[in-house]
C-alpha cells in the first residue's frame, strides 16, 4: 500500500486491491432463506451469487422481500425457493492492479463490485462501507443528505411494501405525529415476511398480512444525527454500528437522512 509524504494513505494512490474486502457468495441452488441468513450473519448486502464456481449475479434483501411478498409464491416453501429466482445479473467487475478511483462511477450505479484476478478467479469485493473507509465527500452534511421518506407507525405493512416496489424506496422513518418513532428497511421486511409466512397457513394469509402493522417490525430506538455533525463523523458511526442510514435532524425536526449510498452519490 502506498503511503503520503505524511506517512498517511493517499486515496488518490489507492489499488483495490488495498480495499476490497473478502468475497461474500451464495450458490444460486441454495435457498433465499439461507441467503437472508447470510447477510444478516455477515452483515453483507448483497450477496454474490455462484454457479460452478463463476459469478453469475447478486441477490439482495430487496429482492428477497419482493420474492416473498409475492402473491404466487405465497403456497412454496420459503425453505424450497432457490436464489436463481431472485437473481440481479448486472455486477461489474474490476482487477486488483486498478486504482481505487475506477470504483467511484461503478458504485454510484451498482451496490457491489466484484473483484477478479488475470485468471478471471474471485478473489474480492468492494462495497459502500469498503469505499467510504478511504474516500469520503467534502463540505458539509448537505451535500450528502436525501429527503427523508417517513411512514406513519400505525400504518398497515402491505401499504409499506407498496410503497417500497412502487417508488423503489429502501428505507422510511416511522413517526408518530411530529415524532420520530424508528425507522423500517428492507431488511425489516424480508425478515417479517419470512417470519409471517413459515407461521401463518396460505388460507389466512391474506387477511393477516392486511393487519399487520408497521410499529410492529420497525427498529427502535432509533439513532439521528444533527446537521451540523461533520461528515467524517457521520461516516465513522455508521461503519462501526454497522448501519447504513440515519436520519438527520434540525432543532428536534427531521430534515432529511443520511445512507451509505448518498455518501457514494457525494463523491
């Protein structure tokens, strides 16, 4: 790894080889169960999907909680629904020897990016967490803030997941009136669907699903940060609480909220 005149890494002379993390796979014939474990055991999202020892995609919790809120699937096993049929197939691919700064625009549009040796061998990975180690946005906070997208807590769970598929929206904060209550992702979801369907018969599926609500499967307490919080310290935080959200706040008022991803989008 080369060093500054300071004796610091320079990002700027970064390898990704320097970077990446160790690869975190799944067999396309194992189950999306075993998938979701993985990635909260790990806490890797997404997962690289294998085939005979070569990639051929990633799965995500976002297309596990869409996989599992499908109504056609609703009969199936979750333990008998293979990773093949959640597949993402785009995934870039970089080389070791590459400066770090190639991963920017590959991340702004992709999750993950895969690493491979001259033999084509997976050999690493990079994520948001493994780029924002190394590379941060300057200025302040708002440079790298989004509209925080709240949902009420007493708001029904299939409102919530429509909401998620139809706008493409990873994450809301749950209040209360002007309260901040928690926050519900996609993980949230994937995991209670999982849990709802394994312990409800298909008959009544349906009609329990429609009464489930949303206070019910939100993480609380929640963790914020206020807008003047610099961005080092934002980053910091999220990498050693293992989170990739939170939501900003101004005199006690949500004002936006802060994802690994925005962070990217910032660079």
């Amino acid at each position: 790894m080369r060093q500054g005149k300071r004796g610091g890494i320079m990002a700027d002379q970064l390898l990704i080889k320097d970077v990446m993390a160790k690869p975190v796979t799944i067999s396309k014939s194992q189950s999306i169960n075993e998938a979701l474990d993985k990635m909260l055991n790990e806490n890797s999202d997404p997962l690289i999907v294998l085939a005979s020892h070569q990639v051929v995609g990633t799965i995500s919790r976002k297309s596990i909680a869409n996989k599992l809120g499908s109504k056609h699937k609703a009969t199936i096993s979750t333990a008998k629904i293979h990773v093949a049929s959640s597949l993402e197939e785009n995934i870039p691919s970089v080389f070791p020897q590459q400066d770090i700064s190639v991963v920017v625009p590959l991340l702004k549009k992709h999750k993950l990016v895969v690493v491979h040796d001259s033999d084509q061998r997976l050999i690493g990975q990079i994520g948001y967490g493994e780029l924002l180690r190394v590379l941060q946005p300057k200025g302040s906070i708002d440079r790298a803030m989004e509209p925080a997208p709240t949902i009420d807590a007493d708001e029904r769970l299939s409102h919530l997941q429509a909401l998620m598929a139809e706008h493409h929206i990873s994450r809301f904060v749950v209040t209360e009136g002007k309260k901040i209550s928690g926050i519900v992702t996609e993980t949230d979801l994937a995991v209670s669907l999982r849990k709802f369907r394994e312990k409800i018969e298909d008959r009544h599926q349906d009609f329990r699903f429609n009464n489930i609500i949303v206070r019910t499967i939100m993480t609380t307490p929640i963790i914020t940060i206020d807008r003047s919080t610099k961005i080092a310290d934002v980053v910091s935080m999220m990498l050693q609480k293992k989170i990739s959200s939170i939501p900003v706040v101004d005199k006690g008022n949500l004002v936006g909220i802060i994802t690994r991803r925005s962070l990217v989008q910032a660079l």
